[in-house]
C-alpha cells in the first residue's frame, strides 16, 4: 500500500505556524498559554474546594435535621406522645413523607399537596413497625422524576410507622454548576485580559526591538550608518532601551571611523603623490643615466634614495597609524625616565645631536614601546628642524609630565592648535622631508594611556612638545 504526503506550507523558507508569527505574537500566545494554565489550575482548585465545601456543608444540614427528628421522636416515644404533635416543614430542599406501620404511605412527598412518592423498601417497612422510637436508616435514591435524593427513615415507636426526611441534592448541584459556569465565564474574561495585556506589553518591548531591527536591516542594505534608534519617548532605562542606546552609540562610532578612515585614505593619497611623482620623473631621468655627468648621476642616486627612504617610513607610519599595533603590548608599569634615556641613547646616535635627560622617578601604567614612540618623534622633528643647532635637545619629566624641548624655529602660535593633527604640516616645514604623523601619533599614544598632549612655543626661540600622563608614583 501506498501512502501520499501533503506537503506542509512553508512560509519564507519555514513552515507557518507559531514559529512564523512574529516575536510580539508569539510573545503574546506565550503570555496568554500561561495565563490559560494558571486559570485552569486556580480555577479547578477554586471549583473543589467549592464543591466540596458546599457538598459538606448540605450533608451537615440533613445530619443535624435527622439527628434533631430522632431525638424530638425518640423522646415522644418514651413520654407516651402521639406522633401527631410532630410538626414537619418543607422546603425547596427538604421534603417529607409519612408512612405507617405496615410500611403504607400516609402523607407523600410535598405534605400532600404534590401526588409525588417515594418508594418505600423493605428496609423503611422494617423500621416503621419497629417498636423503639427515633430509630434513623439512611440510603441514597432516585426521585420519580430520577433526581438524586438523600432519605432517612425515623421511626415513631411502638409500631406507629415512620417519618421519611428527603433531602434533595438537586439544588446544591445546580448552585455547583452555576458556580462553574461563573467560573468559566470569569476565565475567559481573564485570559482574554491576559491576551490582551500580552499583545500590549509585547507591543511596547517587540515594537522598540523592531525599530532596532529595521536600522540594522538599513545599515546592511544600504551600508549607511546615519540610521539612529528612537526611544519612541519612553525614556526608559530596561534591557531594550540600553541595547538601543548601545546600538546608537555603537553606529555613531562607526561613522566616526569610516569618517576618519576616509580621510586617511584622502590625506595618504595626497601625501604619497609627492614621493611617487617624484619618483617617476627620477625613473624617466634613469633612462638618460649615462648621459649624466658623474655628479649629476650621483644627486640623481641620492635623490631616489632620499625619495624611497621617505615613502618607506611614510608608508611604515600609515600601517602603524592604521592598525594601532602600539596598542598590542601588554600593559605594565613603566618608568618615564628610563624610556627617556633610551629615547636619548637613539636620538645621539641618529642625528649626531646631544640629547640630555632630566627626569624625576614618575611611573605610569603603559606600553614601553608606545611611550618610547611617543617620546622619539618630538625628538627627531627637533634634530629634523634644526640640522645646524648646536643647543642640546631637552627631554624633561616631572610628575607624569614630560616635555620635549628644542632651540629650533619654532611655530606660528596660530598653527600650534593644529600641529597634532594626521598630515598636519607648517608652511615653513613642507619643504622638508615628513609625513605629518609624527605628532599625530603622540596624540593618539597619550589618548590611548588616558593622557592629553600639548604644545608652546619656548621663551627665547624653540618649541616644547608635551604630554601629560597619570602617573602611578
């Protein structure tokens, strides 16, 4: 035998159903699954105890009755009394029938006035004739009409029959399922409610993740990154809105790196062109070399190797710029002064200038080869700018701040606010080798070790070229 499937609809890839639905109807017919259980359980427990309650407390009532009748007729018997004198009350609850001795029914249910019976059985008969009076049998029966009946037979004594009290269970059921149905009724109504107040609370946190949503789906598309994420005035500080929050502040760093990334690239261009330009009209020169003079061929090999030695380091300074590799050595505590010296050992030995140190013990939390970085480049722009100085460069540090100080030209003091920006050049220095990162870099090292940078120009000609580091000690 064969057997064919029907394939299930899918909807977008995945089959329809709840795991289909959005985040905020599932979230919803979560809420309201929930609100359904406790419902049942609560109301189940109510409807028992209920139940239970009433059922004893019905069972209590026709106890009490009979217990009262046997007693009343139990004391009549022994006074001699008629049974006649025994008054009889009916009620929605309670009916009566008398029978006599020999087990025939005198009154019926409903004192007469109704033409219904209750049978009467063997056992009633017996203790109708039965001679000690207030003598109780108690059994479960069927009404004429089928209605669940409660019944205890009271005998008179000395054989003049008995009292039958009824007890209908009719009414206390039907108050039980009055009960139920207003149970069920006040379920419904409550897990509407609750449905309801899911959709609500689900609107107002999904409604905020789907704005989020959106601007990521945005950001992806179009790979634009001026997409912010609305609050919808709700100002509120819970896991959604901080997420929110984090996401702005996470797109508005972003676009501050594609925008510095941009103008790297724009001022890297700009700068490599001067190198590379010169470089190819040197390499057309080159094919005219043995043309040259000797002297003209040996200011033709130094200029090519003045112009590749210049790409290189600018090139060397743009990945070091780029990738942030001084932000790879682990952090540790770093004395300034010997940082300084080292500093100082390089700089005599490049420029052939005299370099002194005068440093206190100040120590901060850093990375040696950044600080040392941030140290040398103010170093050799000082021997840079002024080749034919015969003052010592200075490289002082007190309490965490260290200045670098020259005798050299100096700057323009409406330039000095600009001097640490990436391919930042004077007008007096263009004409000199450079890339205009050098300071740049001091910059970022002293930002990155929670520091500030500062630059003056030095009383009696020379520039200072300064950072401010918190110090451990």
């Amino acid at each position: 035998m064969s057997t064919a499937t029907v394939p299930e609809e899918r909807v977008g890839g995945r089959p329809r159903g709840l795991g289909a639905a959005s985040l905020g109807t599932r979230f919803a017919v979560t809420f309201a699954l929930v609100a359904a259980l406790v419902i049942v359980l609560v109301g189940s427990l109510a409807y028992s105890a209920a139940a239970t309650l009433i059922r004893d407390s019905a069972r209590e009532e026709f106890d009490t009755t009979v217990s009262s009748v046997a007693q009343t007729l139990r004391g009549s018997a022994n006074s001699g009394n008629s049974f006649n004198e025994f008054t009889l009350v009916h009620s929605e609850t309670f009916s009566f029938q008398l029978i006599n001795g020999e087990g025939e029914i005198m009154v019926p249910l409903g004192g007469g006035r109704s033409s219904d019976v209750l049978t009467v059985t063997e056992a009633d008969r017996a203790v109708a004739g039965h001679y000690a009076g207030g003598l109780v049998h108690l059994r479960e029966d069927e009404g004429p009409t089928g209605e669940p009946l409660r019944v205890a037979t009271v005998s008179f004594g000395q054989g003049l029959g008995a009292v039958q009290i009824v007890q209908r269970l009719a009414p206390t059921e039907q108050m039980l399922d009055t009960l139920a149905a207003q149970l069920v009724v006040v379920g419904v109504v409550a897990l509407v409610g609750a449905g309801v107040a899911g959709w609500l609370v689900a609107r107002r946190v999904t409604g905020r993740l789907v704005r989020l949503t959106e601007a990521a789906e945005y950001v992806t598309s179009t790979g634009r990154l001026d997409r912010a994420v609305s609050d919808g005035g709700n100002g509120g500080r819970d896991e959604v809105e901080r997420l929110g929050v984090a996401f702005n502040e996470m797109l508005g760093r972003l676009a501050a790196a594609k925008e510095e990334q941009r103008r790297l690239v724009q001022n890297a261009s700009h700068e490599l062109r001067t190198p590379l330009t010169s470089l190819r009209t040197n390499v057309s020169v080159m094919r005219r070399f043995d043309r040259l003079s000797p002297e003209a061929q040996r200011r033709l090999v130094d200029d090519l190797q003045g112009e590749t030695r210049e790409l290189t380091d600018l090139v060397d300074e743009l990945v070091s710029l780029a990738t942030e590799t001084y932000q790879d050595e682990p952090v540790q505590e770093v004395v300034l002064r010997e940082v300084a010296e080292r500093v100082a050992a390089r700089g005599r030995r490049r420029s052939g200038r005299e370099v002194v140190v005068d440093a206190d013990d100040s120590a901060v939390m850093g990375r040696p080869g950044a600080l040392e970085r941030a140290l040398s480049n103010p170093v050799e722009n000082a021997a840079k700018f002024d080749p034919e100085g015969s003052a010592p460069i200075e490289i002082r540090i007190r309490d965490g701040v260290v200045e670098i100080r020259d005798r050299g030209p100096g700057i323009e003091e409406s330039e000095l606010a600009h001097i640490f920006e990436r391919f930042y050049r004077a007008p007096s220095a263009r004409g000199l080798p450079g890339s205009g990162l050098g300071l740049s870099m001091v910059h970022d090292i002293a930002a990155a070790h929670g520091g500030t940078v500062f630059a003056r120009n030095r009383e009696g000609g020379g520039l200072v070229i300064g950072l401010r580091l918190p110090v451990l000690r």
